[in-house]
C-alpha cells in the first residue's frame, strides 16, 4: 500500500474541537501535509519560524475560515490523562530538519509517553496508520475540502528532506 485513505465527512461545527484529542493536517495538498494537534480546545503547531504552545482554538478556527484553509481533522481515542502535550511542545523552538525535528516530532512522544505509540521517531503516516490500525481515530472530519476521502501518502525521512527543504 503506498497511501493511507481516510473517510472524511465535512465538520458542521467546530466547537466539537473543545473537547477531546485531534490530529489536525493543513497543507493537505502536499506529501506530508503539516500536522498540528487540539487538545481540549487548546491548539499546538511546531512550524519552520514558531512553535505555537496552547493557542486559543477561536484564533485557529478563525483563521482557518477568514483563509478558507483545506483541512483534516482527526479525533484521536485517547483516555483523560493528567499530561497534557503543552510540555512536548515546550521543548522546541521550531522545525529543525538537521536535528530530525518536524511537525509531528511533539505529537509522536506525546503519544508515546501514554503508551499509543512504540516509538517517538516516526514519520506523519506511520503514526496515523497506527492510530488507524489501534482503531483510535475516532472522526475524521474535513474543512475547505471538496472530497469525501483523503490520501496520505507513504513517503521516507530522505523523501522529507527533499520534500521539506
């Protein structure tokens, strides 16, 4: 299989996002799309230039409609837990290539420390096709998407350095 395919169905409100877990995928149109999480109405995001820690989720959701920014959002299954990602996030200043430090870098050992992941080092499609595999996407909803299935396509770290840089 060289693509994960996900069932989407268009999100009709997005105060569902106050509550709960959700791998959010911009960039959709590009190989990977960048990944940035909502936990409990907070947003996080480790971009090039920034690492957004605990963003309020009316800011998000406020510029994804004023820029009509295509998305996938992704409810993850995961139990209340006193860790929060905010402390994952805390750790990096931005998206390093050279140090293997990407968008998802924050997501995966967060994952990992409650025990949803065997490992922090993996890519954006390796992680959601575990996820998918645990059967813990609960939801997967779009915005500004005109399809009802999204692709992730498989790529390797040589792929993302190509890709990202």
């Amino acid at each position: 299989m060289n693509s994960i395919q996900l069932s989407l169905s268009p999100i009709a409100d997005f105060n569902i996002l106050k509550k709960n877990t959700w791998i959010v995928l911009t960039d959709i149109e590009k190989t990977p799309p960048h990944a940035s999480i909502i936990q409990d109405g907070l947003w996080y995001s480790l971009r090039f230039k920034e690492s957004k820690i605990g963003g309020e989720l009316s800011g998000f959701t406020t510029m994804i409609i004023r820029k009509k920014i295509p998305a996938v959002l992704l409810e993850i299954d995961i139990a209340p837990t006193l860790s929060s990602i905010a402390g994952f996030y805390a750790k990096y200043n931005k998206i390093d290539i050279a140090k293997n430090i990407t968008c998802v870098t924050p997501i995966n050992e967060y994952l990992a420390s409650i025990k949803l992941l065997h490992s922090d080092n993996l890519l954006l499609w390796e992680t959601i096709q575990i996820l998918y595999e645990k059967q813990l996407i609960l939801r997967c909803m779009s915005c500004f998407a005109d399809y009802s299935c999204y692709l992730i396509k498989k790529y390797n770290r040589e792929d993302l350095i190509t890709l990202l840089l």
